[in-house]
C-alpha cells in the first residue's frame, strides 16, 4: 500500500478516548522491546512517526495511528515491563484485554515475537489467551536482520514449535533494516481491508 497520509489520532488511556468511528485497526502486540513501534514505522516508510527506544517500556499508551483515513494501527504498550508496577501492568493487561475481547473495529492482530529467542513464557501465554477467544493472531518474528540465514529457519521452527502452529511457514520473519515481511505484512493487512 502507498501510504499517503499518516497520523496520530490520539495516545489513549482509557476507553472514552478510543475513535468513535468505525475504521478497521490492525494491532500490534508483543514484549516491551520486541519491535512494534517499529513495525508500524518500517510499514508505513516514516522513520519516527510511532516513538521507538532502546529502552523497553517507551509505548506507554494505546497509540492509533490513522493511515490513508483507510484504517489505523493500534501500538499497543509491551507486556512483560518488568520496571512497570504490577498495579500498573494489571491496569494495562484489563485494558487491553477488554479492548481486544470488545472492539468491533478490530480486523487483524499482529503478535511480535523476537527471532533470536525462544518465545518467553508471556508470549506463550498471550498466545494461548488470544486463540482462546478466537483472535487468532498473525505472528511476526522481528530483528531477523540480528540472526544468520540458517537460524532464521531454526527460529521460525521454534516459535512454532512453541505456540503449536501446524506449520512454521505460518510464522513471517521481520526486519526493519532489510524489509523482509514487509511485503507479505502490507499483503494480509489489505486482504482484510477489502
Ligand atoms: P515498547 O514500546 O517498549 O513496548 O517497545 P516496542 O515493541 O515498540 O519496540 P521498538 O519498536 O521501540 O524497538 C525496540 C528497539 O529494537 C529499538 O532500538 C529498535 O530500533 C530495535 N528494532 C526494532 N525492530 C528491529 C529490527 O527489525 N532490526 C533491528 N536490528 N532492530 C530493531
Ligand atoms: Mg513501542
């Protein structure tokens, strides 16, 4: 998709503050620090428009960033912050549990999972939650640019491993440094936008 128009619409803490309208969102979800911010970035070909950091724990907000007034991403904050007070992350885990089990704008979620690990026991566990409810996610294995070619397969069988996927091609590798995924994300968002 040529992105023409890029914008945040607003970094919202609570429910009120969601759009009213009935736009598509696409959500991206994963650890602090797994890359989703990113991701919006890399797709969107804008270097900054979603707040990166090195730093896990810098998306503190639901951010909806409204692409071609088409429909939005939805930058979730990572789960698994450890420096974040646990009255803190439960408030954030019922908000975001709530809007993923509520939002009739909902049309794709997209979870993150870093390539050069063994996914942790929280994406297992989000995983586990998401198909429960039948919000079967579409999963991205980020910073593929960090591993080497021979353990990018070996990651993609892992991260299937883990989360019983019948088949590790259901797992897309990602980097924003050379682009892989990029088209085949830009692929499945627009088959659902149709
Ligand atoms: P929170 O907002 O804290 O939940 O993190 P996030 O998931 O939004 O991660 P973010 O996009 O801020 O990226 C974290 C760090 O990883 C940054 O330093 C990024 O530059 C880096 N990063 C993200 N994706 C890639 C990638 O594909 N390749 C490489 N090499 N670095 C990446
Ligand atoms: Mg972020």
């Amino acid at each position: 998709m040529k992105v023409n128009k890029a914008e945040i619409v607003i970094s919202a803490v609570a429910e009120a503050q969601y759009p009213g309208d009935n736009l598509p969102e696409v959500v991206l979800l994963g650890r602090s620090n797994v890359g989703k911010s990113t991701f919006v970035n890399t797709l969107i070909e804008r270097r900054s428009l979603a707040r990166t950091s090195q730093q896990p724990g810098k998306t503190q907000t639901m951010n909806f960033y409204q692409i071609n007034d088409l429909f939005r991403f939805v930058d979730m904050p990572g789960y698994g912050y450890a420096k974040a007070s646990k009255s803190e992350r439960d408030k954030w885990g019922k908000m975001i549990e709530k809007y993923l089990r509520q939002r009739e704008n909902v049309v794709m979620i997209f979870q993150l999972i870093d390539s050069r690990h063994e996914p942790s026991e929280d994406d297992f566990l989000m995983y586990e939650w998401l198909t429960y409810y039948e919000l079967n996610p579409v999963i991205i294995g980020t910073k593929a640019d960090k591993i080497s070619r021979t353990n990018q397969k070996k990651s993609m069988n892992q991260i299937a491993k883990t989360l019983n996927l019948k088949n590790s091609r259901e797992v897309i590798l990602f980097s924003s440094e050379t682009k892989l995924g990029k088209e085949e994300s830009w692929k499945l968002i627009e088959s659902v936008l149709k």
